[in-house]
C-alpha cells in the first residue's frame, strides 16, 4: 500500500509538471512574440506601450524560454501573478472564489449522484414499460440540453426578477453569514447543473444493471428464493453502481476544476468560474493562465485521492 | 445431412436433385453491416431523428436563400433606423427603451418597483405579418434573428461537423499506432491521453480559443486569422481527441492478439496493411457510432465556448454567441436566447437519439461509450 501510495504520488507530482509545460505553451508559446504578442496580451486591452514593456523584462520575454518557464512557474507558486487589467493577484481572487464553486459542486454532486442512481433503478426495473420509456426520452433531452441555456431560461421563469419568484435571483450568500440565504440561493443552479448528469448517470446505471441482471449469480439468489428487493440491492446494485461511483469522482473533480463555469456565470455566483469568465470577455489572460493551472491540479491532485479510496475498498485494484 | 442407411446409394444425381429441392429463400452468409441494417431498420425513432437533422442542416444551407428571398437582408446588416410594416402598421425596428416592467415584458407607467431600464427594444416576432421580415424579431442592433439563426446554424454545424471529423481521424490515427505498435510509442499516446484528461474540457478550451482568439495562430507556415472558424473547429477537435482516442485505442490493443492478426502477419503484411485493412475495418462501427454522439457534444461545447467568448468571434453569428446576445434581453424579447437554445437541443437531441439507434444496431453489446 505505501509503494502504491508512492508510485502514484510520484505520477501525480510527474503530470503537474507535464501541465505546467502544456499551460507554457498554450499561453507564451504559440501566441509568440511581437506586434499583438504575448506581452501584449497578457497587458490586457487597455494597456500602454510602457506596461508592455515592463512585462516583457518581467516575464522574461527577451531571454531564452526556459527562463520564461520559469518565471511563469515561480509567479504561479508565489502568488506573483497578476491581473494587469484589474491589478489583483490572481491567487488571491481565486482563493476567494473557492467557497462559491465548492458550494455549488457539492451540492449539485449530491444532487446528482442521488438523483442519477434513483433514476436509474426505476428505469431498469420497470425496463419497456412507460415510466422507462419517460424516463428514457427526459434523459435524453437533458443530456441534450446546453447547462447554460438551462440556467438562462430557468432563471427567467423561476427566480425573482423574472416571471415568477419561486428562487432569488442569482448571486452567492456566504454559508457562514446567512445559511437559510446560501441554500435558497444555491437550489436553482444546483439543479440547473445536475440536470445533465442525472441524465446521464440514469442512462449508465440503467445499462449497467440490465447487463448485470442477466449475470449467474443474480440468477442463483432468485433461485434461492430471495426477494427481489434484496436481490436488487444486495446483489445487482452492488456490482453496477462500481462504474457510477468512478464517473462520479471525475466527474466532480472536473466540475469543481472549472466545469461549473457556465452556471455560476449565468446565476452570477461569483466563484472560480465566473472569474475566468469575466476574464475572456476583457482579454485578461493572467487570470485564466491561473484557473487553468489551478484547475488541473486539482483534479490530478484528486484523482489520487479516489484512486487511494479505491484501493482501499477494493483490493483487487492495489496493485504490487 | 444424409442418412448412415443411404450412405450407399448418395451419388452425383441425388446431390444434384437435392441441390435442386433446396428451398429458395436459403440462408445466405450476412456481413456484419447488412445485419445492423436489419437492425437499424426497424427503429423508426432512429429514423425520423435522422431526419431531423438532415432537414436542420439542409435549413441552414440554405441560410442565404431564405436570407435573400424572404427576409431581404443579411446576417450583419444593420436595421436600427428602419421602420417595417407589421400587418400595414408601421413600426420602428428598434424603439428607444425605458423602464421596462420585468414580469409583463411592457413599459413602466408609474410603478418603478419590479422595473428595469433598457436601452433599447427591438421590434419582436411578427411571425410573418410583416411580409417574411423580422419573423422571429430583431436583436438590439437591428438584426433579423431568423436570418442570423440560420447563419449560425451554418458556423455551428460547420464547426461541429468538421470538428468531429478531424478529432475522430486523429484519434483513430493515434489509437491504431498506439495499439499496433504498443510498447514505448503506446506509453508515449496513452501518457498524452492521461495528460488532457487531467485538464477540464471546458477549461482546456477557452484556454486554447482566448489564447488564440485574439491574434490568431501563425507558427510552422500555418496562418490562421483570428476571427476564422479555423480556430474553434481546431480547438475544440483537439480537446476532445482523448476522449475518442483512449476507448479506441483499448479496442485495437484487445483485436490485436486476436489469430486473424497473427494470420495476416504469418501472411506477411506490413504494419500498414494490418493498421488499415485489418484493424480499421473492426473498429469501424465504434468509429461511426463516436462520430455521430461527438458532433452532438461538440456543438454544446461550441455553444459553451462561443457564449463565453472563447469561440466563434463576434459579429459572425453562431447559435452560442446568439444565445450570449440574448441573455440581456431575456425579460423584454425572450425569442432572442429561446430560439437558438431550442435549435441546439433538437440538433443534439436528434443526432444523440441517431447515434443510440446506431449503437443499438452496430455494437448490440454496448461496448462504445462516450464518458463525459
């Protein structure tokens, strides 16, 4: 288990690196130097000749690129680098996005999770019949449907400010301030963003147990006479929900790793994702240089996490 | 199959005479496409999403037809000064704006509470009262939303056609060397699959699109302008290349143990030969099935990145960037971002119901699955 432990610590630390390399090239690299060059983007659009010029001694843009490398890598883990547009760090604004994204990645994982498994198992065990055949055509118009056109229209019908005011409007309560105001706020994003996996995971989890019912094993417990319930539960559910859970951990770890950045844009929740994507819109590239880097470290740095969990509960997968 | 007792008397005449009783509809050896045929032919929902979308693509061909002969106009011109008669009435294409109510849509007279200032209202659907102008209304500057429907339309399936196409050849590519050759050139693609998962797709792309979005891309003699379609069709087919790539890749590593390989090596065929003429058709209805499901992906991802900015450039339109124009109109004029909302999901929708009849036929054992 410590040798596993190591060796994946070890991949995990060699892919940091690796993403380090991929963020230097997308970013200074292929834009390259000159007229409309790095520099000059990464100033921002309202930049003057002169802070052009102090970036490029800065960043290191007249030396050879290793030296650019590391600049870049040093102002990443020493919270040097700043937005030159809004004259913030970048770590600092990210770090103060965190409670927003992780509130809403946990609850609609939740959501999601216990929603997706639900539908699922009422789609697999009444398989041809007319709920399956609902469930079936809903999933499928909610895995069709783009996150933030859901969150648009829903917000326009349901929250306050809309046409109905079911939901206030928008915007992010902290939890610590007004707890009843954090829940209110959040639901609606919430659902808007577990809507497509709820979709998907009925559709995986419906497969996953049409596969297993037909396996040896489920057919010795019905012989043996055990009720069906706990044949379901017992048996099936144990085996198919393995792939969930998998999809799951992924999952999660990209929504919290900026996929949630469509709907907190739309609801304006002002976290990690609304960040980079206010960015965009003001041709401000430190800060999406850092919600990249971040982002993918943190889904390495958990995916480690599941697979230590994995093998934990699984001894199969803890390999020598 | 003949008897012990007539074993004696079986000669030339009788297996010609039971060559001719033979029944006519006899069994004849099928190829595994004819089969999935035969399956795909009876699911009528398969069909009818297919025709779905071929009439949702041939519209939006003929995106300048309707342009020209129905609404008179283009996709960019610009309306804001122009009146258009709606049922013989006069009416400007743009009104100034005012405190609008945000629940009725309509102008504040007194009650300021619940109200909102706009700048501007454009004219909304005249639903053809108006002589094919202006049917589903007009943006706030001015332009026909039916004709830049339709021209988006054409840029979004332009860059999620073409994006599917490049992404699944240069998956199949790298998932045939990866799986043929395997050893250190397998380590080396698999490594590079790894890494781009590690990345969030979205994220990965509006990385990539703002990267490139502003000055475009000029390296190894390729020049690419930044308001090109190049640049999202490049981009998104790229970040989706794992995802196509490592399933693939895991097909041709199992097919390549199997004894018609070893045959073919015996036979003496060269890598090339057995790359494409023996491991290629095998992974060929994987390859179809993912080409239909990874359009339906990358027109959302298109729309994602082209409502954050990170794809396809203003002002040329794209069912994304509609939908990002929209959204501050959503309380007066809600067509703005309904229509080009509800033109993805029925596209998507449509090739997502095609593909899961096309898997249902191909792969009745559900091997290919598209995870994310």
């Amino acid at each position: 288990m410590v040798a596993f432990l190591v060796r994946r610590l070890f991949g995990a630390v060699l892919v940091c690196v690796a993403v380090t390399f991929i963020v230097f090239l997308i970013f200074i690299v292929v834009p390259g130097g000159g007229a409309n060059g790095t520099a000059e983007r990464i100033a921002g659009k309202n930049a003057t000749p002169q802070n052009v010029i102090n970036i490029e001694k800065q960043w290191g843009f007249d030396k050879p690129f290793y030296v650019q490398y590391w600049r870049l890598v040093d102002k990443m883990f020493t919270n040097k680098l700043v937005s030159y547009t809004s004259q913030q760090k970048v770590l600092t604004q990210i770090w103060e996005g965190m409670p927003a994204t992780f509130s809403l990645s946990i609850g609609a994982g939740i959501i999601f999770l216990f929603f997706g498994i639900l539908v699922g198992v009422i789609s697999a065990v009444t398989a041809g019949r007319l709920s399956d055949r609902v469930i079936t055509v809903l999933a499928l118009i909610g895995i069709s449907m783009p996150v933030f056109w859901l969150g648009i229209i829903a917000r326009y019908y349901l929250a306050e400010g809309g046409l109905t005011t079911f939901f206030p409007d928008g915007e992010y309560v902290s939890l610590s301030s007004n707890p009843t105001a954090w829940f209110s706020h959040l639901v609606l994003p919430w659902l808007v963003l577990a809507v497509l996996f709820i979709g998907f995971y009925g559709r995986v989890l419906r497969g996953n147990i049409l596969d297993t019912i037909n396996e040896d094993y489920v057919r010795t417990a019905r012989a043996k006479g055990l009720s069906p319930r706990r044949i379901l539960i017992k048996h099936v559910l144990r085996t198919s929900l393995i792939p969930v859970v998998t999809l799951f951990g992924l999952d999660f770890a990209q929504v919290v790793g900026g996929g949630a950045i469509l709907t907190e844009t739309v609801f304006d929740l002002h976290g990690v994702g609304e960040y980079a994507a206010q960015s965009i819109n003001n041709f401000d590239l430190p800060p999406i240089i850092g919600v990249t880097m971040y982002g993918a470290f943190f889904i390495v740095i958990f995916s480690v996490i599941v697979d230590l969990f994995y093998a934990y509960l699984d001894p199969r997968i803890r390999p020598t | 199959m003949a008897q012990h007792g007539s074993e004696t008397e079986f000669t030339l005449d009788t297996a010609t005479e039971l060559a001719v009783e033979e029944p006519a509809n006899t069994i004849r050896g099928r190829s595994p496409w004819s089969l999935a045929w035969h399956r795909l032919r009876h699911n009528y929902v398969a069909f009818a999403a297919l025709g779905l979308f071929i009439a949702i693509v041939a519209a939006c061909a003929l995106a300048s037809v309707y342009a020209t002969h129905v609404a008179g106009t283009g996709p960019n011109a610009n309306h804001v000064l122009e009146t258009v008669k709606v049922n013989g009435k006069p009416q400007s294409v743009v009104s100034a704006g005012g405190l609008i109510n945000k629940h009725t849509g309509k102008l504040c007279s007194t009650d300021v509470s619940g109200c909102e200032l706009v700048s501007s209202i454009p004219i909304g659907p005249t639903w053809f009262n108006a002589g094919g102008k202006f049917v589903l209304g007009a943006d706030s500057n001015g332009r026909d939303i039916a004709v830049r429907l339709l021209y988006g339309g054409r840029n979004s399936l332009i860059v999620g056609i073409g994006s599917s196409a490049i992404c699944v050849v240069v998956a199949v590519l790298l998932a045939l060397i990866a799986g043929y050759f395997g050893g250190w050139i397998d380590f080396i693609i698999t490594r590079f699959f790894d890494l781009f998962y590690a990345f969030p797709v979205i994220l990965l792309g509006i990385a990539l699109g703002s990267a490139l979005a502003i000055s475009g891309f000029h390296h190894f003699g390729i020049t690419i302008e930044s308001g090109s379609l190049w640049i999202p069709t490049l981009v998104i087919s790229y970040v989706e290349v794992p995802y196509v790539g490592r399933p693939l890749r895991g097909q041709v590593l199992s097919l390549r143990e199997k004894e018609f390989i070893e045959a073919a090596v015996a036979q003496g065929a060269g890598p090339f030969r057995i790359m494409f003429s023996e491991l290629l058709p095998n992974v060929a209805s994987s390859v179809l099935i993912f080409f239909t499901l990874i359009i339906a992906n990358n027109i959302v991802l298109e729309a994602a990145l082209s409502f954050l900015g990170a794809g396809v450039q203003p002002p040329t339109p794209s069912w994304g960037t509609l939908i990002s124009d929209g959204q501050d109109l959503i309380v007066t004029r809600p067509w703005l971002a309904l229509a080009p909302g509800i033109a993805i999901v029925l596209t998507v929708l449509s090739l997502n119901v095609f593909g899961d009849g096309l898997r249902d036929a191909l792969d009745p054992r559900a091997k290919v699955k598209i995870e994310h």
